[in-house]
C-alpha cells in the first residue's frame, strides 16, 4: 500500500513540474541533503569487527590487545557485529546467530560484560577510532524482553507470531512497525548505546525492510546527542541515503567484480556502473565498496574463493573508485576459509601476511584528497582505451589528481593510453618515483596488475 501510494504522489510532482507549479526554489530545497555527514567520516575506511571469531577467548578484552595494531594499519570506524545477548529458544547451532537479539540494552556474556565493553569504547576514542555497531531492528529471538507484547510482532492469521516473511530465518520473530510503541522502544533502545555509551552510529542490517520514516525519526533522535554515521544494508533506496543513511551497501559493484574475475564480464561493465554514481547517490551520500563481509565469507565463499587471483586489483578498487572502504576481521591475514556462522571458529593470523598491502591502500586514501568519500572526495572520470580489459580513470579534487589503470583479466599485454588533457609529472604510488606519463603512454599489463599514479598540482 505505501510503495502504491509513493507511485502516486511522485506522478503528481512530476506532473506539477512539468506544468510549472513548482519554483525552482522548492526544488532546490528538496534536493537538499537532510542527512547529516559527520566531518570525520570524510576519508574514513570501516573496519568490521567479529568478536566471537576474533581471538581464541572470544572477548572485549581480547581483542583490546589488537587496538595498536589496527591503528598502524591505519582503519578508523570500527563496526562491530552484534554484541548483544543471543537467544536461546529456536537458536540455530551451538552459540546461535548474532542477529538474534534477546536484549537490545545489554551485552552478550560471552564477550565480556557491559562495563568492559564501556572501557572498551572509551579506550577506542582515545585512540582516535570512531565505534558503530550493528542494529538489528527488523527482528529479534523468539525470548526477547519483549516478546510478551504480542502486538509489537507481526502475526499470521491465527494469532501467531512468525518469523520474516520470505526467509528461513526460523530463530527470529518478525517485529511490527505498524506499532508505535514498539518503534518507540526500538528509539529508545539505540539512543541509550549513543548516549550512555558513546558509540558513533550504526550499520543497520536488512534496513530495507523498515519503514524510511522509522530510520528518519531514529536519525533525528540520535542527532541530538552527537553527530552519527549511518550505514544501510540496503541499495538503490534513494529515500534512505536523502532522509537517515550516510552509505549503503554497493553489492551491484561486488557483483560486477566477481563477474569480471570469473571471466564472465569485463571492465566496462564497471565503467557503465560508475558513470552513474552521481545521480544513484544523491546529496553527497555514498556507498560501502568491499569485497568480503561476515555474509559474504561464511553464505557465498571467501574472497579468494569468489574472486581467485584477482583479489588484489578488486580490493584496489574499493579503495580508489567512490565510496568508503570496508576491511573485514581476517582479511588482513589472507583467511581463506568460510568462518563458522553458529559455531566457535577462530581466525588463523599467520603474521598478517596482507596487512601491508591493505595499510598501503588505506594510506594512498587517505593522504590523495581525490579519493576522500562523498563530496570530500573527486567525481570520477574514465580514459577510453581500445581494451575492454583495461579499467582506467582519474579523480580529481582540490589540485590532488589520482590516475589508476587496472588490468582486469588474466592475460599480458602493452596498451597505449591516450591520456591527453591529463598527462603530466607524476608521482608513481608504490615505487615513490617521479614519472612522466605522456599524451599517449605505453603501458605494460601481466595479469591483473595495475598502477596508480599521483599528482598534486
């Protein structure tokens, strides 16, 4: 009924504008960002935090002791997978899923207690981390404190209350957003993480399925205690990114990427994808690039598994096309194994053997203004070369020019690049040289390499 109604009120305004009963004022209002972007989410990279997978004890203070190490590898936001009590009844495996909440006020006593948890974020702010945590809200376990108000979950035709429609996901009970007090307390129950704990926002799970006007008021809610960054997983919801989401997630990217690496697509399906990112995100919004997330590793395979040799290139791309840059627990030491999802299962370190390479990528981010997030950063532009293999584009801002090539397939090859307009002395990333790169430059590609290339006019 509400998508019906939002058909009908849009045909309305495009109608009104086209008969000019619209100002362009007005217009200009509506286009507008109403959602806030915190100053320091600018040129941020999201670090995903599974807590129960992460050291052998599983805990807060465990993983307290990896703090110095990730501030070196350079990630800031720390997104941490639910760290809420997990319920019982209905639960799938040993330890059930973390996405089935028994308390949304408390900690899961497996990971510590809520004082250490506290300490824990107290002693991230110190070190300059910002800290999200992810929010449940479409759902919680079938023993939630709330579950005996049977009018806040939605229920079958026999009274019954039942899980999500269109899933399996049996260990959870659908809650009702046609209630008002449920809304509420679900307010109410992420105000008091922001503001009793601190924390800096939220990564918001299966958002789509959540009336927007819930999040907007959320949002509204916790923007009277501090500034926050919200993360949406949901794309292509327009409403969400203009009304109560900083970014979503950019699966369709994911998607391509994969593609091209099982050599079903090429490059240029990227670039057709890409030329589009200022009008899929409007008002400054932008999206989460990755190649691995806790879904992604234990549901569908590890990057390595999805993406084989070509890991390396897609990972640069997340860090050099629009969007904010995720790194998930593990991906720094190479894990190349599906973590159990119900199940202890512990990570093997091995020396993180890939956390130079992603302390560099996180480094070219952050120090080339050109490949800062949203407006922070350069709108993308592509150089046409005659080789749908071949990946190449510049970024632009403030004088800082970022130009990456990229050879997204498995075959050797020479290319010249028309450069043009943007040849020049660069300075070549990873070897630290200066080079010129003429109007027409010779470049030699193996497989799956690429180049980035620097310029500060």
């Amino acid at each position: 009924m509400k998508k019906a109604i939002s058909i009908i009120l849009t045909l309305i305004l495009i109608t009104l504008s086209l008969s000019g009963c619209i100002s362009k004022t007005n217009t200009a209002e509506t286009n507008k960002s109403i959602t806030r972007q915190p100053e320091w989410i600018k040129n941020s990279v999201i670090y995903e935090v599974n807590i129960r997978q992460y050291t052998k004890e599983g805990t807060f203070k465990a993983f307290k002791e990896h703090l110095p190490r990730l501030k070196d590898m350079g990630v800031d936001i720390l997104w941490f997978m639910p760290i809420y009590p997990i319920s019982e009844k209905n639960r799938k495996g040993t330890l059930g899923s973390y996405y089935s909440i028994k308390d949304y006020k408390t900690v899961n006593p497996e990971f510590g207690t809520l004082e250490e948890f506290k300490e824990l974020v107290d002693e991230c702010h110190k070190m300059g981390f910002k800290v999200i945590l992810d929010w449940v809200a479409n759902h919680t376990g079938w023993d939630h404190v709330w579950i005996k108000n049977k009018d806040w979950y939605l229920t079958d035709s026999n009274g019954n209350i039942v899980h999500p429609p269109g899933t399996d996901w049996t260990d959870v009970a659908q809650l009702n957003y046609k209630n008002e007090e449920m809304r509420s307390a679900m307010i109410d129950a992420m105000v008091f993480w922001v503001k009793e704990v601190g924390v800096d926002g939220y990564r918001c799970d299966v958002a789509g399925r959540i009336p927007v006007d819930f999040w907007e008021k959320a949002r509204g809610e916790l923007e009277k205690i501090k500034p926050v960054y919200m993360l949406a997983e949901d794309e292509g919801n327009r409403d969400f990114l203009n009304k109560a989401f900083n970014s979503n997630y950019n699966w369709r990217l994911l998607h391509l990427m994969e593609s091209i690496a099982n050599g079903k697509s090429d490059a240029f399906g990227i670039r057709r994808f890409a030329e589009n990112f200022d009008k899929i995100y409007p008002n400054g919004s932008f999206p989460m690039n990755f190649i691995t997330n806790h879904d992604e590793n234990s549901w569908n395979g590890t990057e390595f598994e999805r993406m084989k040799d070509a890991v390396n290139v897609m990972a640069m791309l997340t860090f050099t096309l629009p969007g904010i840059p995720l790194i998930y627990s593990g991906q720094e030491a190479g894990l190349n194994k599906r973590l159990e999802f119900f199940e202890k299962d512990e990570i093997d370190w091995k020396n993180y053997p890939m956390q130079d390479f992603y302390k560099n990528l996180i480094r070219l981010k952050r120090e080339n203004k050109a490949l800062w997030n949203g407006e922070h950063g350069g709108s993308i532009k592509f150089i046409d070369v005659k080789n749908d293999n071949v990946l190449a584009f510049v970024r632009e801002k403030d004088g800082n020019r970022v130009l990456v090539f990229a050879n997204l397939s498995d075959k050797s090859f020479n290319l010249e690049v028309p450069l043009n307009e943007y040849a020049g002395k660069y300075t070549d990333f990873y070897s630290n040289t200066k080079t010129t790169l003429k109007k027409t430059t010779s470049v030699e590609f193996t497989p799956w390499s690429y180049k980035i290339y620097m310029i500060n006019k």
